[in-house]
C-alpha cells in the first residue's frame, strides 16, 4: 500500500493506494508534521491497517517542506506539488490526457500528457477559493466560504449582472441572450444577499472558466478537462464554469473526490510505470475513482 499525503495550508489530506483509492481521510492543519502524522493514523484507523502495511509514503504540499526524512519512523518521498496535481487528475477520472484545473485559494491549469509523463504547468490565475472567501466577507459579511454556497442557491442575477440581452436585445455572436455583459453591471434595489452571493459565485467561476477554456484550445484539450481541488466539490460554481465551456466547446467534468486529487496524485508517482512492448510505458492508474458526473 502506498501513501499520499497532501499537507495544505488549512488542511491536510491523506490517501491510501492499492490497485486503486482504499481509503482517504482529512484533518486541519495546525503544525505541518503534526498533521501529516496526524492524519496518517487517522488513515490507518478507517482502513484498519497499521505502517507494515505501508510500502510507500509520499508527501506534497506547502506544508511537505516540515518533513525532513521520515514519517513515524518510516520514510519519506517527496513529490513536486504540480506534478501531483497533474497525475492526481488523470488518475481520478481514468483518462490519458487532460487539462487539470485546480481550484483552491488560487487557481493552476497544468496540460498533463502521455499518460502523466509529460506535465506543464500552461496557466493559472490569482481568482480562486481566496477570493471567494475575501469578497464574501467584503460584500456580505460571511465569514465561511458555506455560507456562500448556501446563500448563492437561491440568487437571481438579473438583480445583480448586466446581460446580453440587457445591453444588446438579444444574442450577440457565440453569446446567447442570457450571457453575462458585465458582472455587478446591473445591481438594483431590491437585490438580496443571495443575489450578491450568486453574482459573486458567478464571476469567480466565469474568469476561472474562460482561463480553462482558453488554455484547452491552446494545448488541444477541448475535451478533457478536469475540475480538482476543494472548490471543485461545489456544484454552484462547477455549474457556471461548465456552461462557459459549453459557449467554447470545451468540455469539464468533475470527478469523485475531486479535493482529493493532489494526495492521490503524491501516491501515483510512487507507481511504478508498466511496459507494454507495443505501446509503450503505461501507469496503473486508480481504477475505483473514475466516476465522473
């Protein structure tokens, strides 16, 4: 079994490889080291294994700088933190290729090729869960990023953004009626918390959408590509940024465990790639997490 630990700044994430995800797990950061090892034996404790039945331990992340050589007594592998994201969302999803986008303070969009043997990091933007966080608290003064979410579910934006069809009278283009003319262009006097919550969902997820898309084109993956990280796991901005990619063409699809992604993808470059005379190396890739929806 082979270990992947993903030390953030907020929280840690640990996952558990065997011919596919056997376990994974989360606890908050608070020291760097103690929250891996923190994390591990709460790993160990949902699976009911215990370190013999570990192989491999490998640790990304900002926080992975802590760990010097070892884990609880057993060694440490450290994994560059692009190249985890990057196998971590071909592995969730099955695929051989994709654009990786991955969502949490801010954003990364990493063009993984080959299999995973072949991983660039083509784009990224500072708009990401931080800012989520910041203009919720500037704008309504919500402190947690759940009370967002909450809140964006029952917004209208004809109260808070300027429309196409607002400006224009109707489609414009590639652009139908309803597109968004200009985020925060329109706000009126009877617009509520949930109408700035939306509107605020809604440009976050625009920008980082039209981001994604435009790095698809560029490096041929128009249709591959994969939403990751914490921000991922939420269908109100996944919702927007999937009907930017339908305006370009581009297809995104959100896999299971999408805040999982980077722990995963640690314990993936300890996999040994297998050879296949006719076709070249391939990686084992985690064959229990190819849902997509």
């Amino acid at each position: 079994m082979i270990v992947g630990i993903d030390i953030g700044g907020s929280t840690t994430k640990a996952v558990a490889y065997q011919d596919g995800i056997a376990g994974k797990t989360s606890v908050t950061t608070t020291d760097p080291y103690a929250a891996a090892a923190g994390a591990l034996a709460k790993l160990f404790i949902d699976i009911k294994k215990n370190l013999k039945d570990v192989r491999r331990i490998a640790v990304t992340g900002g926080g992975s700088r802590a760990i010097t050589s070892d884990l609880l007594g057993l060694a440490v592998s450290k994994v560059d933190e692009m190249r985890a994201i990057g196998l971590g969302g071909i592995a969730l999803t099955g695929k051989k290729q994709a654009l990786v986008v991955s969502m949490g303070t801010g954003t990364a969009i990493l063009a993984v090729k080959d299999e995973g043997r072949r991983i660039q990091h083509v784009a990224g933007t500072a708009v990401g869960g931080g800012t989520l966080v910041g203009l919720a608290r500037c704008i309504l003064n919500k402190y947690e990023i759940e009370s967002l979410w909450r809140l964006a579910k029952n917004g209208d934006l004809g109260r808070v953004d300027l429309s196409v069809k607002d400006i224009a009278g109707g489609a414009v283009g590639f652009l139908p009626e309803n597109a968004t003319a200009s985020n925060f262009g329109k706000i009126t006097d009877d617009a509520s918390e949930s109408d700035f919550a939306l509107g605020v969902v809604n440009m976050v997820g625009q920008v980082i959408g039209t981001i994604a898309c435009l790095a698809a084109e560029a490096n041929g993956l128009e249709q591959d590509v994969v939403l990751v990280g914490k921000v991922a796991g939420n269908e109100e901005i996944t919702d927007v940024m999937q009907r930017v990619g339908a305006l370009y063409g581009v297809k995104m699809v959100v896999p299971r465990d999408p805040d999982f992604c980077t722990a995963l993808g640690a314990a993936m470059a300890m996999v040994p790639i297998t050879v296949h005379p006719s076709r070249g190396p391939r990686r084992r890739h985690a064959r229990a997490s190819s849902n997509a929806r």
